[in-house]
C-alpha cells in the first residue's frame, strides 16, 4: 500500500494491489466507506471543513452534488467565488453585484444594460 497526495485537487490517496492489480483509492472515500457504509447513489463526499487533506470521520458526510457545490461556494473554493471582474471587465464589488435568485451572481452594470436593451426591443416591436 503506498500513500500518495494526488495533483489535481489535493486529495489523499492510497495505491493498493490485489491479485496484481494496482487500483487508486481516495482516503476520505474509504474512510467514509469504512466507519459509515457505502456511498448510496447519487452522493458524493463532502469535506465539511473545505480541506480535501482533512480526512478525518467528523469532517466528512455524504451528499448530493449540490450540497457539495454550495460548501465549495461557502468556503470561497469554487472557481465562480474566485472571480474579481466579469468578462467585460468591470469589478465584482458590493455596489456593483447583483445577486441572482438562483443563488449565482451578475455584474450589475451588464445586468442593468441587458435590462435597458431589452426594454428598448421590447418598445421597438
């Protein structure tokens, strides 16, 4: 058995051979599968804590994706929380963020001029 941090995502992972077969296992996967029983369908895992080297039974928990989406945008580690600008360039301040009832986020300034555009087409017709 070899321990081993991956490269993509820092997860702690365990190299183990049976019959001469070398299979890959991530260390929160057999934890969870070990002290809780296996993953039902359609969950992941989830680090509760946003660590993915934090292996440990009381930071763990089984889940839906989305739960695991909305721990990454808690803990700031989804890629989306990570942006400062939009794509036109302007900054994702206080003033300047509209929050989307879908729980994502807009820049206002390109918000409000989607809004004029369409206010303007919609006169138009």
């Amino acid at each position: 058995m070899k321990l081993q941090r991956a490269q993509a995502g820092g997860y702690w992972t365990v190299a183990m051979c049976q019959g001469g077969l070398q299979r890959t296992h991530t260390v929160h996967s057999l934890v969870m599968q070990a002290f809780v029983g296996p993953r039902p369908d359609g969950m992941e895992v989830r680090h509760l804590d946003g660590d993915p080297t934090n292996s440990r039974l009381s930071n763990l928990a089984y889940g839906v994706p989305s739960e695991n989406a909305l721990d990454r945008v808690r803990h700031g580690t989804h890629n989306m929380t990570r942006k400062t600008h939009c794509k036109h360039g302007h900054e994702f301040t206080e003033a300047n963020t509209y929050l989307m009832r879908s729980g994502g986020r807009d820049c206002r300034t390109c918000h409000n001029s989607r809004a004029r555009a369409k206010r303007r087409e919609l006169r138009a017709s």
